[in-house]
C-alpha cells in the first residue's frame, strides 16, 4: 500500500533514538531538524520503506543516512559491527557519488572526535572510475555504506565474491530517483533492485527525488511488487517547504515589432546586471551550441567583467574540463556559468544565489529543478528568472510560472516492458545460478516496469538468449545461455558468458558524429541524433549551404547538392527539449479562456485585468500576450487543447501550398500526428510531402495539390498503433533506435576479446542484422523493442492516439481556415527551418515584416 505521511515526528521522538554521538554531531552543525528530517528519520529508523519529494538542498540525503549512520555507530560502540556491506547507495552521476563519499566521510570523522575513538565505518565509491587496486581492496575490507551507479551494481550482483558481501544488505537508497525513472537505466536498476532483494529479504527501499509527479508511480517504481501485491511505502511530499522569487521577464517591451540588434543588446544588458547584482549565477540554456554562443557574447561585450570569472558546463565538455569548472565554482571564483542540462542534477556546486533560464524550460518539474540549484541551503529562497524571446516563449513561460507556484506538476513517462534491457539482465542472472523458468519469470514481474509484462515476450527472449534462431549465427550471434524446455531450467552457456557480459554491460547508447558526404566527398558532420530526425528529401543546412538527404549508409549520410528549396529541419533540433504534454494542456486551456473572451467583446481593459489575473507576468508582459492573442484573433481563429485550427496558405515564391495544423500538445505528440497525416498520403494520394514540427503544431507542405484533410480523417485512434509502425518501418530512427536495444540486449557487441567495436561498425552491423531478424519474424523481440522505443519514449503515441479519440467523440473541434499570409501563432513553425541559412537578426526583421503585414491586414478588415 502507498501512503502520504501527514504529520511530521516530534524532535524529541527522533532525539530519543539518536546515539549521544550522533545526537551531539547534529546539534553542533544544525540549529534543529529540517521538515523532511521530522518526516523520513523514524520512518527509515523503523525500516519502512520510503520516497522523500523535497527541493535541491533541503536536507533529502541527511535525511536518508541520519538513521543508517546512527544504527552503525551504536553496532561499532557494542563491537558487533560486521565485515560486510550495509547500505548501498545509488545515483545516476559519478560525481554525486564522489560529492556523496565526501560528504559522508567528513561528518564520520567529526563523529570520531566526538567519541573520542575509531569507529571504523567505512565508506567507499565503485563506479566506472574504480581501479582494480581499489576494487581487490573492497573485497578484503568492504565498505560498510557503498556508493555505486546502475551499471556497477549489476556487475557486482555478477562477481562471485562481491555478491557474498551484498548479502543481508540492510538499505538500499535511489538518489535523484527522478533521474533514473523516466529511462532505461531505470529500468535496469528495477531489475537489479529485485536481484538484490533476493539475496537481503529484508532490505529497506529509501528513493530520494526532486519536485516530480505523480509521487505514487515514483514510490510504486521504487518499491515493486512481492507476491503480486504491491509492496508498502511511505512518500514523504514536502516539495514546496522553501519559499520562492521567481519571474518572467522580457528584455523589450514589444517583441514582435523591435529590431535585432535592440533586442540582443537589451537581452545581453539585462543577463549583466542580473549577474552584477549577485553573486555566483548559474545559467541554463537548452542547447549545447546556445551554451558556448552566451559565454562567447557576453565576454565580447563586457571584456572587463568577464574573463576568467565565466565558465561553461555541458555534456560535449571532457570530464577533466567539467570538473575543473564545478571545482572552481565551489572555490567561489566563478561569478557565472553557463550550462545546458548538465547541471540539473543535485551535484554539490556550492553557492548560486540566482538561476537564469533563457528562453522555456519546457516543463515545470525541469524548471522547479533548475530553479532549485539556487539558494542550496534549507532557509534559502530559490531565486530564479525567465528570460523570453518571442510571444510564443512569453505564452509558455507565463503558464508555465502559474503551474510552478501553483503546484501543478507534469507528470512523468516511465518505460515498461523494456525487451532489451530484460535480455541483458537475463544474461546476467543466468551467470548467477541455474534457474527454473518459472521462478525466474516471477522475479522479473516483482519490478514495477515489467510487472504488465507477457510470459510469450520473456520466452521470445529466452528463445533469443538460447540461440533458437540458428540463422542468426550466420551474424555471429550464439546462444549465452542454455534452456531446457522439458525440466523448465536455464543457465548459462560458455566460458566466455561472464566476460562478455561484464565487458558489454549498461543501457546507455554510444553516440557517435555521422559524415555527410556529397558522392564521396565529405563535406562535414552532423550528430547521430538529428539524423534521426531526417528522411529522404528533407532539406538542412551545413556551413550555411543547403543540402538534400538521401540516404545513410554505416555513420555516412549520402546528399544533394543542388538544393534550392527551404530547408525544412533546423541543425539544432535534436537538441531541443520537448514541451511536456501537461503544460501543453495548460497552455491550451489559458488559450481557450483568451478565446471566450474576445468572442464575448470584453474590452481591452478587462481582457488586460483577466491576464495580470490569471498569470504572473508585468505589465510589458501583459500588454505582449494582450497583442499577440489580438492579433491571431483578429486576423485568423485562435486554437486551444479543445479546438485545432487548419490554417491553409499558399507561398507565391516558393509556390508551395503549406496546411498549418495548431496542435498544442508538445512536439512528442505533433511528431506522430504529422507522421501518420504524411504515411496517410502516401498510402492513399501517392504523394512525398514535407513536414515541419514544433511544440505548437506541424505542417504539411508541397508543391503539387495534396487532400490533407482527408488524409488527416482517416487516421483513427484505435488504428494508430499499427499506422504508426507502418511510418516509421523505413526511418532513420527505427534503424537507429535498432542499433540501441541490439547493443544493450547484446546482440551487437561493443567490446569482445579485448578488441572495441567502433559505433560505425555497429551500425553497419545493425543494419544487416535489422534484415536478418525481420527474416526470421517482423516482430522479433528486440526488433519490437525498438518500435516500442520510438513511439512510446521517444515519441508519445498514448497522448497521440487521445487527442484522435477526442476528435472522435466530438470532444476536440477541427476547423479549416484559408489565410494569405501565416497567421501569428503560426510564425515560428513555418520559420523555423530557416533557422540556419538565415542569421538571427535576419529571421527577427522577417517575423517584423511579416507581423507589420498581419497588422496592415487587420486594419484594412477593421
């Protein structure tokens, strides 16, 4: 059973079981016990399992250890303090394991000179970094709390001899829990999870998050089942204890009609005196490429202000680079950084007293997280401002701020079923011991992600792993573990298993940079994840040329040249965070209120009080959302969540005939509904079209006469799944998402007999291997696996086929209009593949010429 925690212990309750030691430590260091601390310590004291939700730098880890470290200063007092291990702790990062083992390490050694004597708890980190030495080290003294990662658990629930010591393991704490759900490394620790349950029956589960929902999928993701019952677990919700200053503001006060140059000069002076007026400021960004453009901009401008007091953190950085950045942060040299995502998480960055974000966070828990890495301590206030750049930006921002202080949070995607990572895990626990299918099938189900799942697609697996499909060793694919289907045993097969196991371990993909080449000529790179993004005859650009995609072959993309058409896929958009589906939603609905106002001629005075009612936005602000909503009412229709618009439009010079669909439901969403309109008219119109999509909509465009409508009606909800499998059967994205869940269910092997496969060579191999299975069966289970990938994780196929049920049933109107010019709404998406041949300043004076047309337009209607 899951259940909130709605009243705190009383200090002198968790004081009554604190060890004198620990009890003096604490009241040295701390004036009092922190909310989560009155929460979670009698809970993990009691050995109840428990989910803590609290904000970056309200005490969560303190929380977690208080009552671990206690109960092993009392066995080490008594001399009953055991040679083995006792807590494991994992976290996604390294570095938070090492920020972690620091900050254990020195509170343990105050604790010493309190007693008076050794205590002789031991604390130690095994990661990817470990060395041999260490490890060897471990063994014969091993760490009483352990610090590890996802992958290096599984490892050791594999090594003999390490196993041993993970037996009877008493704690078991998931930091930035968060983190890990929403991916399939989360998925691999599920399993993991349940692997060491096994051994320590008596284990308590500890998950430790940021501002997340629903908390009850978290703690059910944590906790798992036993005996096909979900397991207990308290959830400790104390995600809004730390008070908040948080703002939107707008560099200008028109963002539609201001030129270039205004408004970059206006942006870069309002980040300086932001940055002037504290004292260390952290900025996110949402793209690597906008990280380094910030750090370049404001060195140019301000040269003697910013020198060797700048940095920039994100994940193309090498680890030295990284940590020498985060180094110097915590010595307080650094007046500001600049970063993409890659300071999100709870790495301890010493002290941030403003956070930036320039442009949308695209969802309200990345926001609150990001916002959170300020004012780290727990009386903080969280300090953190919005920049936008465009009306669309403002819209999103203002809502988003609305949802953040009024505690809507979206909610999270946690992948289920995952046939690749079970394929892994069932290779290695068949390295563990023999087991009985059965058995085995039923361990697997205790973890919350394959609880739903099948027995036929475990068998298929086991099928796969036993080397049943004989024409894949032609692939040099060979069984690893033995089954035999009349005793219902496995095990494994081979000398060579463990080895090859422990060398091909883990779930995250190799990314690699693709050549593009025109014939054999290579004319430059783009990264492996945008080429998802393509398929053939879209148009990108590349060292400000156009270019025409054909094909890929290996890490090759083949193009055209002679281009002379639009580019239609900005350079930078594999980058982009997708908006979340729910703060779609919210955007949607404010919308829908802005509509009903207008519709009812309410003055621009009561339609100004209604926006600086419902959101939390200035008074630029609110005059910019006023004109936009104006604008795209007066001259086209404005849409919502409950009401598309279909905006058809021709361009004279390109000669073109564009269907702008207003689709505001995140660019997950829009990326299967536009992909199921264009199989559409495939199948029926025999036509190739072009497609642009965004978090607000996509398009259809083309150059020969195309029923789009038609198309659009004859995608229905219950067929979606099978349509959207048809989509995508010839992509890029399913050849590489191939790639992935072969690498990680070991069908491809990145490392064997001490040789590294290069990632060109294991897409080569995936390519011929992708055939090979579809001869076998077209939804052979690590093929299935992959289509799985794209449309659940990657795209959201479940809130996709929702809105088609909601056209349906009547609940979602569609409604065609004919414009001459896009209407505002409609402005980025239909620019934003000129992103890269066009200079910034130039797209901005295009949208100002466009909007001053708009505007000439609604006045000759008026």
């Amino acid at each position: 059973m899951i259940a909130h925690l709605e009243k705190p212990y009383k200090p002198e309750q968790i004081r009554h079981i604190l060890n004198p030691v620990v009890d003096k430590w604490f009241f040295t260091r701390f004036r009092e016990f922190s909310l989560p601390q009155l929460f979670g310590v009698m809970e993990i004291h009691s050995r109840n399992n428990i989910l803590v939700s609290a904000p970056t730098g309200a005490t969560k880890t303190l929380t977690a250890f208080l009552s671990i470290l206690n109960e092993l200063i009392d066995s080490s007092e008594k001399g009953i303090l055991e040679n083995r291990v006792y807590c494991v702790y994992v976290s996604p990062l390294r570095a938070l394991s090492e920020d972690i083992k620091v900050n254990l390490v020195e509170p343990l050694e105050e604790m010493e000179k309190i007693a008076g004597k050794k205590l002789s708890i031991r604390v130690a980190s095994r990661t990817g970094d470990t060395s041999a030495s260490e490890k060897s080290k471990m063994l014969k003294h091993p760490p009483h709390i352990l610090i590890t990662t996802p992958e290096s658990l599984a490892i050791m629930l594999t090594s003999v001899k390490f196993r041993e010591l993970l037996k009877n393991v008493e704690w078991f704490i998931a930091d930035e829990i968060h983190a890990l759900a929403e991916n399939k490394r989360g998925v691999y620790l599920s399993l993991s999870v349940e692997r060491l349950n096994r051994i320590a029956p008596s284990m308590t589960r500890i998950g430790l998050s940021a501002t997340i929902a629903p908390l009850e999928e978290i703690a059910k993701f944590l906790v798992g089942y036993e005996n096909n019952k979900l397991r207990d677990c308290k959830i400790v919700d104390v995600q809004f204890i730390k008070n908040m200053d948080l703002k939107v503001l707008s560099p200008v006060p028109d963002l539609a009609d201001m030129e270039h140059a205004m408004m970059h000069n206006t942006m870069y002076s309002l980040i300086d005196d932001l940055i002037q007026s504290h004292r260390t400021t952290l900025i996110f960004t949402n793209t690597r490429s906008a990280t380094e453009r910030v750090v370049h901009h404001l060195k140019e401008k301000f040269p003697k202000k910013y020198a060797e007091n700048i940095g920039a953190h994100h994940g193309s950085l090498s680890k030295t680079l990284r940590h020498n950045i985060e180094n110097r942060l915590r010595k307080g040299e650094l007046k500001v950084i600049v970063s993409s995502t890659s300071l999100e998480l709870g790495i301890d960055i010493g002290y941030i007293d403003l956070v930036i974000c320039l442009g949308s966070p695209k969802s309200v828990a990345r926001f609150l997280q990001r916002a959170g890495r300020s004012g780290h301590k727990l009386h903080d206030t969280v300090k953190a401002r919005i920049i936008v750049l465009d009306r669309d930006d403002l819209v999103e921002c203002a809502v988003l701020l609305k949802s953040a202080i009024e505690k809507k949070i979206d909610k999270i995607h946690i992948p289920t079923s995952c046939l690749d990572v079970l394929a892994q895990q069932l290779h290695g626990m068949s390295i563990e011991q023999k087991w009985n299918v059965k058995e085995l099938f039923n361990l697997v189900k205790q973890s919350y992600c394959y609880h739903e799942l099948a027995y036929r697609d475990f068998i298929e697996v086991i099928d796969y792993l036993a080397g049943k499909y004989i024409s894949l060793e032609d692939r040099h694919i060979y069984a690893k573990i033995w089954h035999d289907e009349e005793t219902g045993e496995l095990g494994r097969k081979g000398k060579m298993s463990r080895v090859i196991y422990m060398t091909n371990i883990g779930t995250i993909p190799e990314e690699s940079y693709i050549t593009v080449k025109v014939g054999e000529q290579p004319i430059g790179h783009i990264d492996e994840a945008f080429l998802e993004r393509l398929k053939r005859g879209d148009v990108f650009v590349l060292g400000g040329e156009r270019y025409e995609f054909l094909h890929a072959k290996g890490m090759v993309a083949y193009v055209n040249a002679s281009v002379y058409r639009p580019p239609t896929i900005p350079s930078w958009f594999s980058e982009m965070l997708p908006l979340s589906f729910d703060l779609a939603l919210e955007i949607g609905r404010f919308r829908k209120l802005m509509n009903e106002l207008f519709c009812s001629g309410k003055s621009h005075k009561e339609i100004l009080d209604f926006i600086n009612s419902y959101l939390y936005v200035d008074k630029n602000a609110a005059e910019s959302i006023y004109e936009y909503f104006y604008e795209q009412f007066s001259y086209a229709e404005i849409p919502s969540h409950s009401r598309i618009i279909v905006e058809h439009y021709s361009d004279d010079k390109s000669k073109r005939k564009y269907a702008v669909f207003h689709t505001l439901y995140g660019r997950r969403v829009n990326d299967c509904l536009s992909r199921a309109v264009a199989f559409a008219i495939a199948r029926t119109q025999h036509r190739d079209v072009e497609i642009g999509i965004n978090d607000n909509g996509f398009y259809i465009g083309s150059e020969k006469n195309v029923n789009v409508m038609q198309a659009f009606n004859l995608v229905k909800s219950k067929e979606m799944r099978k349509v959207m499998d048809m989509a995508i059967e010839q992509t890029e994205v399913l050849r590489r998402r191939f790639r992935h869940c072969a690498t990680r269910a070991m069908m491809i092997l990145r490392s064997y007999m001490g040789h590294q496969k290069r990632v060109g060579r294991q897409q080569v191999s995936s390519m011929i291997l992708l055939n090979a299975v579809k001869r076998i069966d077209p939804n052979f289970c690590i093929l299935k696996e992959a289509r799985r990938e794209v449309l659940e994780d990657l795209m959201d196929i479940e809130n996709a086929s929702k809105v088609i049920e909601g056209i349906e049933q009547k609940k979602i109107l569609v409604k065609e209009i004919n414009t001459s010019l896009p209407s505002p709404f409609a402005f980025n998406l239909i620019l934003q593949g000129f992103s890269d041949i066009m200079k910034i300043e130039d797209k901005v004076e295009f949208v100002r010429r466009m909007h001053q047309q708009v505007i000439a337009k609604i006045k000759i209607k008026e």
